[in-house]
C-alpha cells in the first residue's frame, strides 16, 4: 500500500463544489483536459479508423503481439469522453497483454441518448464478428460507464443471438443507473469525484425520461448472468459506485459465472488511470493483463 501517494491523489481531485453546477461543454473539456494530463507508456501505436458505424482507435503493440482483440468502450458517464480520452488506459493494457485494442467512439448523450450508446456498443462487437474475429479471442472492457456498456454489450449479444466473448472486464464499472446501492450513501464522503447530484445530473441527460430499472441500464440489480463469461471486477474502496461491483459479482456467483472481484483499498473511481502517481494503478493493470492472456488463445497455439 502506498499511503502518501493515495493522500496525495485524493487531496489532487477533491476541489470545492462550485456554486453553480458546470455546463456540460465545461464537464467534456474538464475531463478530456484530466485525462490528457495523465501519462500514456511508450510501445504502441494508435490509428483513427471505424468499427461497424462508429469511429474508432486501433490501438496496437509496437512490436510483437499475440492473439486476440480488446474491444474498448470508454468512461465519461455516457455524456463525455472519447477513445482519446481512454488511451491511458487502453495503451497500458495493449502494452502490458501484446494484444491490439478496438476503442469505440459510440454516440453520447444528450444528443443521442440511451440506447444509442450500447447500439454502438454492440454494432462494434457484430462488425469484429462478422469481419471473421472469433468470438472466443474477443475480450469486452471498458471503465466507468464503458464498463458498463462492456457488461451490457455482453449481454446485448446473447440477446441479439450472437456468441459471447472469450471474457470481459470493467474498471469502477457504473453498473445501476437505478443508484440503489449503499455505497452511494455510505462512500459519499470518501468519493473525491462525484455526488448523487451530479450522477442525477448526467442520468437525467442520457436516460431522457427513460426507466433505468432494465437489465442494460442496471445489470448490477436486474441482469440474468446465465452462461456469461468470465469476469473481472476491479473497484476502489473509495467509490459511490462501489456496490455496483459488488453486487454484480454476487450476481455472478449465484449463476456459476467465474468472477473476480477485485477491491483495492483507500483509492478512487478508475485508479488504474493513475499509473505514474498511484503504485495500485500499475499493479492493478499488470493483474487485468493476467486476466486478460489467461483467457485468450496462448501465442502459436
């Protein structure tokens, strides 16, 4: 454990709330702004191309590689955040696996709210399949909302009769737009990034009067895991959406999924970006690429 650097990254984050809430073209260019401040690791390569119907970043393994495909979905609470945004993450985990990355630009609310985002999602997860990809070399990830969407593609695709992946994983995945967990509660002061009130805030734009209690929107409460792949759930303790992990593992355990449940003490919503300043967010990372290559096809094989 890394006291010090935990203090201090909470101590970074947690600022007075402003007397007026941000507007939302303030809330993308604040995010997109913490997210461009966060380092990225050397040995790989990021190229603009589609996926299905939505722009993309392929994100690759300068050198080497081995078998398989990450398909990305980005955080930003579905109304902000992009592939760019993302990388930090996505390149660290090409970096750490050998295995090529898809991140999706899928649509954002406001302007395309729900179900646009998980439509692109799982449009994505068809165009790799139908392009050849074997389903069982496909590992669905994402963090925040996008490790959101990586569950609710999964279960997307089973509905829409399509194989499921090889396995997903979700870092801090927002997982309950209904916001029933106790962790909203219980967390609230721990939490240096959110309040119920801005959850509300960016629910009411992406649901827009729509009812979250569906298994895409709160999988957490409401998802049938029967024959879901394997899953690893990464969360910090210090977390409103922590119970969103949890009770989605216990999901999981009561219909026989293989799951991880990875909780890491004393650190904030998607620690892992934080590689450089925080030693768990590396030390999580190395344990997702563990995850990751154990279930997908060993090089050569």
């Amino acid at each position: 454990m890394t006291q010090q650097q935990r203090v201090a990254l909470d101590a970074r984050f947690r600022q007075p709330q402003p007397a007026v809430p941000p507007t939302l073209e303030e809330l993308r260019d604040g995010f997109a702004g913490l997210m461009a401040s966060l380092g990225v690791p050397s040995g790989f390569r990021a190229d603009p191309t589609t996926l299905g119907p939505r722009p993309a970043l392929h994100v690759q393994p300068e050198e080497g590689g081995r078998p398989g495909t990450l398909l990305y979905f980005h955080g930003g609470s579905y109304v902000m955040g992009s592939p760019t945004t993302a990388l930090t993450l996505t390149a660290n985990l090409v970096v750490r696996t050998g295995v090529s990355a898809f991140s999706v630009d899928y649509r954002l609310a406001p302007e395309h709210p729900y179900p646009a985002g998980p439509d692109d999602a799982l449009a994505a997860y068809r165009a790799l399949l139908d392009d050849g990809v074997d389903p069982a070399t496909v590992v669905l990830a994402g963090d925040s909302a996008g490790g959101g969407l990586s569950v609710a593609t999964c279960l997307a695709a089973r509905r829409a009769g399509l194989p499921t992946p090889a396995a997903v994983v979700a870092f801090s995945a927002g997982l309950d737009l209904t916001r029933t967990g106790r962790s909203m509660t219980t967390k609230a002061a721990l939490d240096p990034f959110f309040t119920r009130e801005g959850f509300d805030q960016t629910a009411a734009l992406y649901l827009a009067g729509q009812d979250p209690a569906t298994e895409l929107l709160s999988p957490a409460t409401l998802a049938d895991l029967t024959d879901f792949p394997p899953l690893l759930l990464q969360v910090g303790t210090n977390e409103m959406l922590l119970d969103d992990s949890t009770r989605l593992a216990a999901r999981a355990v009561e219909a026989g999924v293989d799951v991880t449940l990875d909780v890491v003490a004393g650190v904030p919503h998607v620690f892992q970006a934080f590689t450089g300043l925080l030693d768990e967010a590396g030390q999580a990372l190395d344990r997702a690429a563990l995850f990751i290559t154990q279930h997908l096809p060993a090089p050569g094989a």
